[in-house]
C-alpha cells in the first residue's frame, strides 16, 4: 500500500468508481442501441465534450442536456430513452463499503467530492432508497460535495480548495481518493496526499484495515 490510508486524519472520496460501482462502456453500448455510434467521442472517462462539462457544473439544467443529446440523433427519442441510457454505467454499491464508512466516521474526518449531475443523483438515491432504505450518502459523510450543486468539478483546483477552506482541512494531514488519474494530478497541485485506485486491481476496501462486518 503507498498510502496507508488509516494514518489520515481526513478523508476525501471519490463516489463513482470508488464507492459506486461504475463501467463507461455500458453508456457507449447503451447509446450505441438507441442508434448513436459514436457516443464514446462526445464521453468517456478520461475525456468528456463541453456539454458534459456544463452539466457536471449545474450551468445547464436536465432538460437542456437532454435536448442537447437529442440534437445528436437522426430520429427522435424520448427523455427517459435518454436518462436509461445515461444511467446505464451505474450499477450496484456494496454493503461493506457502506460498513467501511460507518467505521471511518468513527476515527477520520470523511467527505465525498463527486463530478455528478442531476440525473445521476436522482438514479443513485432511488437505489440507495431501494436498496439501503437511506435517502442519500449525506449521513456517512461530514460533508458531501457535488460538482453540480457548487458549481465546479475536479480536476480544477477551486473545488479541492472550496473543501479545504470550508472544513479548515490540513492538506499535509489529508487523502484523496479517486480512480481517475487528472483528478489525482489535480489535487496533487495543492499538496494533498493522494491514492489512484486502480479498480481493474483492487477496490477501496483494500486501503483500509478495519473489520466490515
């Protein structure tokens, strides 16, 4: 482990990828059955169109995106075609993991950054509501910071800063982890220590040495 996470005193998640379970490929072959080819040009994980980009910061709301993709398509389509396909690299959250952060609130001060949007938040919620009987992430975490709701995204410096400042975190006492690698690049820029999860290697329960029964 280069990061031996439990020596920490704060703690910043990634969701998608690190806690959520998540695979790409599966809105590109989503897309791709609806009649959109080439999807994975305007989406992927490491590289993502304008459109994405304002999403992901909250500066155009659903139904512009939704209007957007349908631009996109030689035929018309529908808005929930659009919102299953979009939703389709979501899958499942595991329970241990859920477990891992209940331990860790105990003894670390934890928080989520995500790049998210509406969509994704309203299909993730339902599921931990399903799923969990739970509304949302916000009772794990000190605090939870969406990229739509304050209006910026990693990796740009202004949202590692917005969750240092507000929460008075030391960068030097402070992890980052993320499976996306410009994220971690981008919060190595402010001095906090950071841990890319390999997620065709491991999983985030890998880092941390507590019981998740």
């Amino acid at each position: 482990m280069i990061n031996p996470a439990n020596k920490y005193k704060n703690i910043i998640f990634d969701l998608g990828g690190v806690l959520l379970n998540i695979d790409y490929s599966l809105v590109t072959k989503a897309f791709l059955a609806l009649g959109l080819t080439d999807f994975d040009k305007l989406y992927s994980k490491a590289h993502q169109t304008k459109l994405f980009d304002l999403y992901e910061k909250g500066q155009i709301s659903s139904e512009a995106f939704r209007n957007h993709v349908k631009t996109c398509f030689s035929t018309p389509i529908n808005d929930s075609a659009i919102d299953k396909a979009w939703n389709a690299m979501l899958l499942d959250l595991p329970a241990e993991r859920l477990h891992l952060l209940q331990q860790l609130k105990t003894k670390h001060r934890i928080f989520l950054l995500s790049n998210t949007n509406d969509i994704h938040i309203q299909y993730i919620n339902n599921y931990l509501k399903e799923t969990f009987g739970i509304n949302d992430l916000s009772g794990y975490f000190e605090k939870v910071y969406l990229s739509y709701e304050v209006g910026m995204r990693k990796p740009d410096a202004e949202i590692f800063e917005l969750v240092l400042s507000e929460n008075n975190l030391d960068p030097n006492e402070t992890l980052f982890i993320d499976d996306s690698i410009q994220h971690i690049e981008g919060a190595k820029k402010l001095d906090i220590h950071t841990y890319w999860l390999d997620v065709k290697k491991e999983s985030v329960m890998d880092l941390f040495q507590l019981s998740t029964a």
